[in-house]
C-alpha cells in the first residue's frame, strides 16, 4: 500500500510543478469549493499523499507492535504449557514407582527376603 502511494506521489510531485508553472507563468490561482483562493504548499498534490504516507506507516508500525506484543503472549503460552507438561509427566513418573510392588513382598510372585537353607 506504501508503495502504491509512492507511485501516485511521482504524479502528485508533477501535479504541483505543473501547478506552480501556471501560476508563476500565467497568473492562474486555486480556489476551494467556495471560491476562496488556495495557495501554498499545504493544498498541494502531494501534501494529502504524504499525510496519508504518514499515517499509513504509523498504522503499520501500530500494528506490527501488537502482532509482536501478541505473538510474544503466545510464546509465553508455549512455554508455560512445556513446563506444565514436563511437571506432569514426572509426577505421572513419580506415581507408577509408588504403586508397583516391592519385590520380597509374600505372595506377589515376588523373591522373598530369606534365603532357604533346608536341604532336600
């Protein structure tokens, strides 16, 4: 969009030479809607162009700060969901070597903690 402006700022520019060729050459004045005589450089062909340039950008800018603003946000998100994730796959850890069996134990199947020394 900046450089679709730009564009129409070159014919702007040639606008306003043209402009004041013919009232340095010719006597030729401006008038606005109601007859009142324009001059100067602030109704110029390119004075609009370059307001709307100006604005343009420092709507751009706005919005790349809240682009930046909201993508920082979600990164944050990110890694607050990591760290959420990692925790809970410890204390998942953490839960299964609580419950399983000890080894020893009478009846799991398990080796016992004595040693049978009686002979056959």
């Amino acid at each position: 969009m900046v450089k679709a402006i730009d564009t129409q700022l070159i014919f702007a520019e040639e606008e306003d030479v043209w402009d004041e060729s013919l009232r340095k050459d010719y006597g030729v004045v401006d008038k606005d809607n109601r007859g009142k005589i324009v001059s100067g450089r602030q109704d110029s062909w390119t004075s609009s162009l370059r307001e709307a340039r100006k604005e343009l950008i420092g709507k751009i800018h706005e919005r790349d700060a809240q682009h930046t603003a909201m993508g920082n946000k979600m990164w944050d998100i990110v890694v607050k969901e990591r760290e959420l994730a990692k925790k809970e796959k410890l204390e998942a850890r953490q839960a299964r070597t609580q419950t399983k069996p000890l080894l020893g134990n009478e009846g799991d199947g398990g080796i016992s903690g004595t040693t049978d020394t009686s002979s056959p």
